[in-house]
C-alpha cells in the first residue's frame, strides 16, 4: 500500500516505492518490457488455430481488454447482487 512520506507511522522505515522517482523508473521499466514483448511478436511464428490469432498484437490486446472488460461486468453486477449492510442481522 503506498504511503505519503508524510504521513507515514511513527518510526516505521521509509520503503524503496514511497519515492516518486522510483515508482517512475518502474512505470517506464514496464512500458520498455511491454515494447519488446510486442516486437517480438513481429518475429516469432505463431501456430494458431484461427486466423485473427495471427493478428499483430493480438494476444497483447486480448490480454488487456478481456480483464478490463470483466472488472468492468464485475462492477455492474456488484449493483444488482449488493445487499444491504444489515442484511444478515434481520
């Protein structure tokens, strides 16, 4: 859990992910592992089964949207599933 230096608890050690540089270097540490990954992809033969699997980027893109996509279902059916905050106690 990323806590302000500021308000950090009383004697407890600063972390290496409290400081804003270092939570940078591994955003763009991120960004350059993803860009190689999606280059190989240029590279490697693929073996697939249906012909939109041989789509550049397409198993980058189902990755990311497929996910997006259920925490998006997942919010959505929270509101029809969510009981009250009492409803076990009556």
């Amino acid at each position: 859990m990323y806590h302000h230096p500021d308000r950090r608890a009383e004697g407890e050690k600063p972390n290496w992910i409290d400081h804003p540089g270092n939570v940078r270097k591994v955003f763009w540490a991120l960004v350059v592992v993803c860009a190689a990954l999606l280059s190989l992809d240029l590279f490697l033969h693929k073996h697939d089964k249906f012909g939109f699997e041989s789509l550049f980027g397409f198993f980058g893109f189902y990755g990311f949207v497929l996910p997006f996509l259920l925490v998006l279902s997942a919010k959505a059916l929270r509101r029809i599933l969510m009981r009250d905050e009492d409803y076990y106690d009556r």
